[in-house]
C-alpha cells in the first residue's frame, strides 16, 4: 500500500509527496518443534521419561531384530504370567506454549495367553484428559495419531503411553513419540491509515489479531527480522518519506504473511 502525503502551503516549490510504503512481510518461518525428548528412547533407561510398572511387568531397552522402529533401539515393557501387568511411561512439560497440537507414537504389542485390557495413548492437562487413543495391535510398528489437540498458554502437559495386561503373558515397545504444535501462522499486521494520498504528516498505528503477538518494523526499507524495533501500540508518526516494513511473531508459530 502506498500513502502519499502533498504539501499544499508551499506553492513556490514543486509539491513535496511523501511516500509510506507498507509491506507485510512473510518470511523467517518458525519450524514445527516436538516438545517432547529423548523421542525414540534412544538415551538408555528411558532418560526423560516416567516409568510407573505394577505387577509382574518389567523394563528394558529394545536393540533386538525388529523390536525398535528407528535408531538402535526402542523402549519395551514384557508382562510374566502370574499376575496383573500394569505400566505407564510418562513425560511432563510444563508452561508449554498455546496453541494446537499433534500427538503421535509408534508401538509394537503382541499378547500370548492373556490379552490386553487396554493399551492406550492418552494427553493431560494436569490431570484433565484433553486427548486419547486406543493404541493398535500387531506384530509389527503401528502408529497412534490424535491431531487437533487444544493447548491453553502455560499449560502442564503429560504424554503417556497406558497398558493392563491381566495375568500377564504379553509385550508392548514403544518408539518414535512426538507432540507437536501444528502450523499456524500469525495474522498479517494491518495499517492505519491505509494507502492514499495526504497532505499533512500521519501517526500510522499497526494492529495484528494474533492475541499476544509481537509486531516488529522496520522505517527504512529493510526486511524486519525478531530483532527490529517492537511496536508498542503508540502510532508512528511520519513526516517525510518512508519505507516501512512490518512483521507479526509468536512464539511456535510461523510469522504473519
């Protein structure tokens, strides 16, 4: 958008014009990041993660043939007979950003005499369930999705895998697990006044209807970048020609178009 500002007192002189150029700028895309570590449990013990094991179940780090999905090796739980196996791998995140969210692991789980009474991935909240799956059964790596999964800003949350094998006699490994905020991009920054032509100097204002965003800008024709002045809500004023370049950010999503 063009504004043009005709200085109609000084009839003497050729009229001065004054030029905002307004430019909604859309690069420095942010990439999507997994919140969570340690993802394909390739760190020994599970490192990162919570292992909460009753019964007859036990802990180990998958390396044999066909029982790790990626990397070297996977993380597996294996039920005796006996008695009840009950197991939960667990990872917190705390003040996660606000948004919405991928949820996603892959698991491999047979049973022998006993079958499971649920296998599930769930999300929480805290302790609120915002989010859950039933895993899949197979001798061979499955994947587990939920998309679409609401995020408020500053938020707890827990990703966990959740198994019950009755009388034991059964296997679960899990890999590969990711919870990632899904691509969003911030609204384009609006001007005020819009494109056209003035003849006094104008007090420019930026908006962006991305709550919590920040506007950065630049006056001199330069593409604006996370380090460019911060627009503070106080309109710009602009007496002589200008270039002006402005980008809307926030934290996990990708900068305005």
């Amino acid at each position: 958008m063009q504004l043009t500002l005709r200085d109609k007192n000084r009839p003497e002189q050729k009229w001065k014009i004054l030029v905002i150029l307004f430019f909604f700028i859309g690069a420095f895309a942010q990439a999507q990041t997994n919140i969570l570590t340690n993802t394909g449990f390739e760190t020994a013990a599970a490192s990162g993660w919570t292992e909460t094991l009753t019964g007859t179940i036990y802990a180990f780090d998958a390396t044999g043939a066909g029982e790790f999905r990626s990397g070297v090796k996977a993380r597996g739980y294996f039920m005796n007979p006996g008695g009840d196996g009950i197991g939960t791998l667990k990872q917190t995140k705390t003040n996660v950003p606000g948004g919405t969210y991928t949820a996603s692991v892959w698991t491999r789980r047979e049973t022998y005499a006993s079958a499971f009474e649920y296998a599930r991935l769930r999300v929480l909240n805290g302790t609120v369930q915002i989010a859950s799956a039933n895993l899949p059964t197979g001798g061979t790596y499955l994947n587990t999705t939920i998309s679409g999964i609401s995020v408020p800003a500053g938020a707890t949350i827990n990703f966990q895998i959740e198994y019950k094998v009755p009388g034991g006699n059964a296997y679960v490994t899990v890999d590969d697990a990711s919870f990632i905020m899904s691509a969003t991009t911030v609204a384009t920054p609006t001007f005020s006044p819009g494109g056209g032509t003035y003849t006094s100097s104008q007090s420019v204002s930026i908006s962006c209807a991305t709550s919590g965003a920040t506007i950065r800008y630049t006056l001199d024709g330069s593409t604006p970048t996370g380090s460019s002045t911060a627009y503070t809500g106080t309109p710009i004023s602009i007496t002589s020609t200008k270039t002006l370049k402005a980008i809307g950010i926030k934290s996990g999503m990708t900068n305005s178009a």
